[in-house]
C-alpha cells in the first residue's frame, strides 16, 4: 500500500493542512492543543492503516514502549533494550515468523531505537509523542528518517511552525514530488525498465538495466521523499532532505551525502561512531585508527544493504558500497603521504573522472540491489 498514491490521501492532507493553517491563522472559539490536533490526525490514519490487523502495531509499541521504560529505570541495559526493539524486526527479516510484518515496521523500529539512544536522560518521553513519533504517517513507509530530537522541535514549536510562506512551500514541494514521482519515474518504468528484458546480461543490457533503473529508483524515492517533505510543511514539520543532487557526487563517501541522506546519517550515529569508538579503545586499533575507521564504514554500508532484507541481493548491493567507500578512503589515506598521487588526484580531469566512475559504480551496486542482476 503506498499512501502517497492515494488521491485520498492527498485530499485529506490538503484539508487538514489548510484546517490547521486556518485555526493557526484566524483562531477558534476553543482552544485545542497542538500536540493533540496531531494526535487525532495521527491515530486516524492510524487505524485506516491497520484496522485489519491492530495487534501488530500494537505489539511493537508494546515491545519497544516496554523496552524504553525498562532501560529508564536502569532495570535493563541500554543494549539489551536495542536488541528487545529489534527483535520483531529480525524475526520478519530472518523468516523466523511474519506475525509482525506489519506497513511500515523497518522504519517504525528505527524510530523506536532513535529515542532509546538519543533522548536525553532526564528527558520525559510523553505517551503521546512516542505514538505519533513512531507511526507518524509521512515517514511510515519510507522515511526520511525523522530525529527525535528534531520532531520534538517541531512538537514544541507548535502552530508557529504552521503558517502561509510554510505552506505555500510545502504545495510547491508535493507537486516537485508529484512530478518526479508520478511523471518521471513512471515515464521511466514505463517506456524504459519495463520494456527491456531484465534477464539480458549482455555489456549493453546491463548497462541499460544499471542505468535506468537507478534513474527510476532516484525519481521513486525522491518523490517519494519531497511529497513526505511537502506534507509534513502543512502541518508545521521540518522533515530531513533526502536527496542532494546525486548527478554532482564526487567520490563514493560523497554519494552519502547526497542519497537517503537521513538514513546513512542515521546509520553513521547509530553503527559507524559506536563500531569505530569502541574499536580506537583497544591497544591494536588505538595504533590502526585507519583500520578501524574502515571497518566501521564497511559495518555501515553493510548494514544499508542488509536492513533492506537478506535476500543475497541486498546483501550484495551493501558488500558493493562498503567496498567502495573503503577502498576511496584508502586511496585518500595514501595521498597524504604522496605529494604526486594527491595533485593527480587533484587534477580537474582525474577529478572529472572520478565523479563518473562513481556514478557508474553506483549504477551498478543498485542494479544488483533491484534484483534484476544475475545475483
């Protein structure tokens, strides 16, 4: 189910957003708190979501509820609590068991660890800004990956963040979305990917293959991404830019920066610091900072592939991207200690080249990752 492509989705958006920008704007006869103005919202959609089955979202905030106040209460380490948070997720992702497969779950556990590991210690966590947090609607299926600490922002900042120049800006960005989206993407998939034979492992056919396809997954996501953005403007929320002109990128760890940009952050918080922190303490990687830096960037990109699932294909995507970005570090390592390696690296062409060597690099891990690769 895809929200997004829903026209009553869009029209109740539009309304609320509009109902809220009135009620911010020329005032009510009663006053109704922010927080619980989104609550509503956020439980109806809620339960037009999972009305068929509501022990699924219900158990996972039980799960991760549970987990959060055991480890405020020092009864449970904070780890333990993580792995608690985790399980429903492991469990649908190993094929152990689907009881848990609910709309949304990898992004919603996501969630749940950002408050275990970032909110602050003398922080009250409400029930209510938990929920919404957890299940908030634009960010459900595909983020972007909304902080806690910044949704708490907007929760506080209230009916300012809501008013004409905001949601004047928030129309202009869902309709960039609905291009991309609905326009490009589906012009591309149309005419291009689902045209071509997704089995043909030939020079052209694969290039082909790597090449629209990561232009239709770009476009997808991005408009996916920007409407999420644009929608969440109406109502007074500043969720993270996903997409930074990927075109520009210009070596592998700079693809991060400029693609699922909120994720990769996330992961680097959440798998590359602790990876790397804990490593540097130990005699061996104290002296090798550089081997333990790789290891964790490595960790990282990994993880990106493998939380997508653990089809081999996934797997492979993520083995893909850390090898690259690896493998740049590296090569950046050893320039500085090589004055004529740095300035040929430094060299418009050699630089010029290596955007293109990224692009196609990338092209090709995400058409292993489509699945339409012979892995």
């Amino acid at each position: 189910m895809e929200l997004f492509a829903s026209l009553s989705f869009f029209g109740g958006a539009l309304c609320g957003g509009l109902g809220l920008l009135a009620y911010r704007s020329f005032g009510m006869p009663f006053k109704i708190g922010y927080r619980h103005i989104i609550g509503v919202i956020c439980l109806g959609v809620w339960m037009a979501v999972f009305w068929a089955r509501p022990y699924q979202p219900i158990a996972l905030l039980a799960i991760s509820g549970g987990a959060l106040w055991a480890v405020r209460r020092n009864y449970i380490p904070t780890w333990l609590a993580v792995v608690i948070t985790m399980t429903p997720l492991l469990l649908v992702k190993t094929g152990v068991s689907h009881l848990g497969a609910m709309l949304g779950l990898s992004f919603a556990t996501f969630r749940a660890i950002d408050v275990l590991l970032f909110a602050q210690r003398n922080e009250r966590v409400s029930p209510l800004d938990y929920f919404i947090y957890l299940f908030f609607p634009l960010t459900l299926l595909a983020g972007p990956m909304y902080r806690w600490r910044n949704f708490q922002a907007d929760l506080k900042r209230g009916y300012e963040g809501v008013n004409l120049n905001t949601w004047l800006t928030g129309l202009e960005l869902i309709m960039l979305g609905v291009i991309q989206k609905f326009g490009v993407a589906e012009l591309i998939w149309r005419y291009g990917l689902a045209t071509l034979d997704a089995h043909d492992y030939s020079f052209s056919g694969v290039a082909l293959n790597a090449s629209l396809y990561s232009a239709y997954l770009f476009f997808d996501f991005a408009g996916y991404s920007t409407m999420a953005i644009g929608i969440g403007m109406l109502f007074g929320f500043t969720l993270p830019i996903n997409f930074r002109n990927p075109l520009a990128t210009l070596n592998p760890q700079d693809f991060w920066r400029r693609w699922h940009i909120s994720l990769s952050e996330w992961l680097r918080d959440v798998v590359f610091m602790p990876i790397y922190k804990a490593l540097s303490k130990t005699k061996f990687f104290g002296r090798h900072r550089m081997a333990a830096q790789n290891i964790g960037i490595f960790a990282t990109l990994l993880a990106m592939g493998v939380w997508n699932g653990l089809s081999l294909h996934y797997i492979v995507s993520g083995l893909m991207f850390g090898a690259y970005s690896v493998g740049h570090n590296l090569l950046i390592n050893a320039s500085r200690t090589r004055p004529a390696l740095q300035a040929t690296l430094a060299h418009p062409v050699m630089r010029f080249l290596g955007r293109v060597l990224t692009l196609i690099l990338a092209a090709l891990a995400l058409y292993v990752f489509s699945g339409r690769s012979p892995i």
